[in-house]
C-alpha cells in the first residue's frame, strides 16, 4: 500500500522543451488511476516519472511521503509501452526475471513452486496457455507479448503498478480481460495503479479516476462520472472527429 | 495537381563525406608509400610477365617457383629401418604396411687378407605408404586439443572480463576501466612471445601452447563479449532496473539471450584463430603441429612441409562448415 504523491512535477526533453510541466496528483493507496491524452501529452513521461526513470526538472514525487529510495524499485510493476520483453528469452524466463527468487534459480529454471503457481495463473488469467511457456518472447505476436509484459509487472506483488498502454496491441475484448484482470490483481495486492490508456470508454469501465493530460498539462481530473460533463480539449477532439 | 512539395531532404554526400574522403585517399597514399605498395605492383606484375613468357626473369617468380616447387609431391608414406624399430614384430604389421629389403654393395678392406673385399648388406625398412600422414593427424588432433582448452581458458577468463568491462552492467566505472586494460594487455602480448616465455616457465609441450592461447584470446573474448553486452537492446534491461532486478539477473534474463549467438561466433572464431595460431606458437616448442613444421622445415624437407600445410588448410576449411552450421543452429 503506497500512496503517490506527485507536486508541481516538470519534466524536459533532452532538446529543453517540455514534456510535462507543473503536474499535481495525489493518488490515494490502492487507487486506479487512468491517464487519458493524445499521442505526445505526456502520458509515458508521467509514468516514467512515477517510476523514477526519467529526473524532475520541477517539483517531486513522494511516495508515501517519502522520496524514491533504492527500495522502492522492488515494489513496482512496470508494463512499457514498448513491452521491455527480450525477445530471443522464452516467455518463462521473461516473466521470472522479475519473480522474488534466489539467482541460482534464475540461472537454472528450477523456479519454486509457489512462484510457478503465480506465474501461471496470471499468464493463464491473460489467456495464455502451457505451450506459450517455453516458446521465445519474438515468436508471439504482439498482443501476446503485451499480455507477457503485464504477467511480468505483476508477479512479484508490486505496491505501485505503472502501465503504460497495456492495452494497445489487443482487440476489444481482450482489452477488457487484461484490465479486469489488472484491477482485480490490483485490488487483492492493495496497489495504486496508474495506467494510461487510448480508449475513454475502457477508463470509465475500470478506473476509479480519470486524469487526462494536453501538451504536459491536467486538463481533467475527476471520477469517470464527471468526465461525461467534461469538454474535451482541442487535440482530443480532433482526435475523435 | 502535381505540385512540387518544397521539402528539404537531407543530402548523404555532404561536403564532409568529401572531405573524410579526400583524407582517407590522403592518408592511404602516404602509408602506400611507406610499406612500398608501388614497389609491390611492380614486382607482382613482373612475375605474371615472366610466367606468361613476356618478361626475362622475375626475382618474385624464380623465388616463390623454387620453393613452392619442392612443396610437392607432398610427403604421405615413411620408411624406417625395422632394425632401430624396439621391439619390431613383422607378424603384426599395421594395414598397408610392408616390408622393403634392400641389397647395398659394400666393399671393405678384410682385415686378414689385407684386401678389398665386396660383400653385399641387407638392411629391411618398414615401409608404411601412409606413415607420415597418421604421424601428422596425431599431430594435428594435439594441436586442436590444445586449441580447445585454450579456448575453454579464454571463455573462462573473458567472460567475467566481459561482465565487469560492459558499461551497462559493471558494478563500478573503476572496475570496467581495469577490466578493459586487462583484456586490451592480454590482447597486446602476442601468442608467440607468450609462449616463449611460458616454454621457458613451463617447459616444452602442449602446457605453454594452452596458456599461452588461452591468456592472448581471452583478452580477444573479453573485449568482443563486452562489446556485445554493451550493443545490446536497452529497453528489456531499463524494463528490469525500473523494477530493480540486479546486475547480474539483468545479463542473464535479458541480455544473454541476446547476445547468446554473437557469443558463439566470437567463441568459434576464437577456436578457428587458436587452430591456426596453435601451429605458430609449435615453432617455439610449445608442442602441436608446429613443432613438426618447424622441424621439417629446418631440414629442408619440404615434401613434408607441404602435407603440413595442406593438413591444416583442410582442417580450418571442416572448421569452417562446422562452425557455419552451429551459428545456423543458434541463430
């Protein structure tokens, strides 16, 4: 259970412009929060900032009060937007390099059973099957992979789970299987959750908040039930026309 | 309808391009003229001249005919008198082998008659039609044994060199800067000197050959396995510290698959190379097929020479097909 507190946060591209400015959130312990906004608003930014990947030009991000220590990386779940699978490692051994387990047994593939348990049953929950365990990651297509990836972001039992458009390379109906199970994984664990997303109508569906994002800015905070009421920015709208 | 679209495209052929090339054309002219590559032509082309009968003589072409020449016939049989042969038994003779007695005249002085008597000698010599290429093969396997265990010395030293010399998983830049000046001394001391003086620590024999195969190409393996640690896709390894698995959890879940077929084409070009420096280093005793090339070569026995020569050109070329096949199978 950690809450994240985010304050004032700016964030600048490599070239100085910037990707994020003067972003203020507070999300409660066990929230899931989706982040809504075009193609280059900064949600990705957002999250890597959460996961302390990217440095603060401006403001910080606490979590539960404090700053990000070397603790804190052991207690996240990230899902990249670009899956972060390697590709020539069997599905196996992509979502154990992640498991709570001594390194003798990464090394042999003699995983502990409890661990083997959880792993199957979140690749199974994803609607992944036995036969996908020991084929290579490149060999999947590339919704599999995606559901890989959040296998893998959730096995060791993560406080703080970051998904960066978990959703993206999956038809309707699986998107909805992989968030429902996201947030069910989310609830039992207790963790706060910040997953972006392309589709308003999935974060109605799942979220308990709604924040989207212009051009590195909050133009929207609130309940799904108040996104209704809410004019869309312009860049979303041209994206919706 | 076809209006032109007022886009800048980037140009490849800039004036830097021309102007590195004019550099590089600058730098080959004036090296050319220090290692005599004009000379060179020139003595080349006399020789094809002469070879094709339009020239006089030629200094490269009469050298390289008279001992090229005496390569073949290349040396297959051996022959050795059965009476300096221990414990020679001619019921048990080895396939293809005979017996050859040869009469000799001698003519000496008898020491009672005070005169000069002929008196005929037979002396039988083993004469094995295949002897001198089984003594090679025995040769040739020595050197690929101590190719393999060089080899196995090198991969053995270079990866830990690797894992502490690659910039993305070095636990400190201080250890990464030692790692790669210790793989770069190895690579700096030739095989040859090394095992000069390893012959001299160690004594003739393969001992001095697998040490010093193994220390030279472990710097090699060291550098080329860093390398590819250090090439390999970032993003499954940030993936990974971003939900902080270690140093050592990241290269085995995620780069060394990766880079697991680079491994094994550096690995079995380092064999090929230790084959091949394997029957250098035998010329300062440090066992192998070397040892006998060098012998034979010093006696002028150039018959034999070329069965070494062709030995180890068949057996690089099998390395070769097999080598290919296992990179295939890893890919």
């Amino acid at each position: 259970m950690i809450d994240i507190g985010i304050a004032g946060l700016g964030v600048r591209h490599a070239g100085g412009d910037a990707a994020l400015a003067d972003v203020t959130l507070h999300l409660p312990a066990g929230q899931f929060c989706a982040v809504l906004g075009a193609s280059g608003a900064g949600k990705s930014t957002l999250l890597r900032a959460a996961a302390a990947l990217v440095d603060a030009s401006e403001g910080r991000i606490l979590y539960d009060g404090r700053a990000a220590d070397r603790a804190l990386p052991r207690r996240i779940g990230l899902i990249p937007q670009d899956f972060g699978l390697c590709g020539r490692a069997s599905v196996a051994q992509n979502v154990m390099a992640v498991a709570d387990i001594a390194s003798w047994r990464r090394f042999t593939g003699l995983y502990p059973h409890p661990d083997r348990d959880r792993a199957a049953r979140l690749l199974a929950g994803l609607g992944l099957d036995e036969t996908h365990l020991g084929r290579r990651a490149d060999s999947l297509s590339g919704g599999q992979q995606q559901r890989v990836a959040v296998a893998r972001a959730l096995v060791h039992r993560p406080a703080i789970i970051l998904a960066d458009e978990p959703v993206a390379s999956l038809d309707p109906a699986t998107s909805e299987a992989t968030l429902a199970l996201l947030r069910d994984e989310a609830r039992s664990l207790g963790a706060t959750v910040l997953c972006s997303l392309h589709q308003p109508a999935l974060a109605r569906q799942f979220a308990d908040r709604i924040v989207m994002l212009d051009a590195g800015r909050v133009v929207f905070d609130g309940t799904p039930a108040a996104l209704d009421g809410h004019a869309a920015p312009p860049r979303v709208r041209v994206v919706a026309r | 309808m076809n209006a032109a679209v007022p886009w800048r495209w980037p140009a490849l052929l800039d004036a830097r391009a021309v102007a590195l090339l004019l550099g590089a054309l600058l730098l080959l002219w004036y090296t050319g003229q220090r290692v005599e590559i004009g000379r060179m032509l020139a003595l080349s082309g006399e020789a094809v001249l002469a070879e094709a009968g339009l020239a006089e003589r030629s200094q490269v072409a009469d050298g390289l005919g008279t001992t090229l020449g005496q390569l073949v016939p290349i040396q297959l049989s051996s022959r050795r008198e059965v009476s300096r042969i221990a414990g020679f038994d001619p019921a048990h003779l080895s396939p293809f082998a005979h017996i050859e007695t040869v009469e000799t005249r001698v003519s000496e002085l008898d020491p009672e008659t005070l005169r000069r008597e002929d008196r005929i000698v037979r002396t039988a010599w083993l004469v094995e039609p295949f002897g001198y290429l089984a003594h090679v093969a025995a040769k040739m396997l020595e050197t690929l044994e101590i190719a393999l265990w060089g080899t196995l010395i090198a991969v053995l030293i270079g990866l830990p060199l690797a894992l502490f010399g690659a910039r993305n998983i070095t636990p400190h830049p201080a250890l990464r800067a030692g790692s790669r000046a210790t793989s770069a001394f190895l690579r700096a001391v030739p095989e040859l000197i090394a095992a000069l003086f390893l012959v001299i620590a160690y004594g003739f024999g393969p001992i001095a050959g697998v040490l010093a195969l193994g220390l030279h190409s472990a710097g090699f393996l060291g550098k080329f396995y860093a390398d590819d640690i250090e090439d390999a896709d970032p993003r499954p390894q940030q993936a990974l510290a971003a939900m902080g698995v270690g140093r050592l959890t990241v290269w085995r879940s995620t780069i060394l698959p990766q880079v697991l077929p680079q491994h094994i084409a550096c690995t079995l070009y380092t064999f090929d190379r230790n084959v091949r420096m394997g029957a250098v280093i035998g010329l300062v005793g440090a066992g192998g097929i070397g040892q006998e090339l060098k012998g034979r070569f010093d006696m002028y026995e150039y018959g034999h020479v070329g069965t070494i020569l062709i030995a180890i050109f068949l057996i690089i070329l099998t390395l070769d097909l097999v080598a290919s096949r296992a990179r295939r199978a890893w890919r």
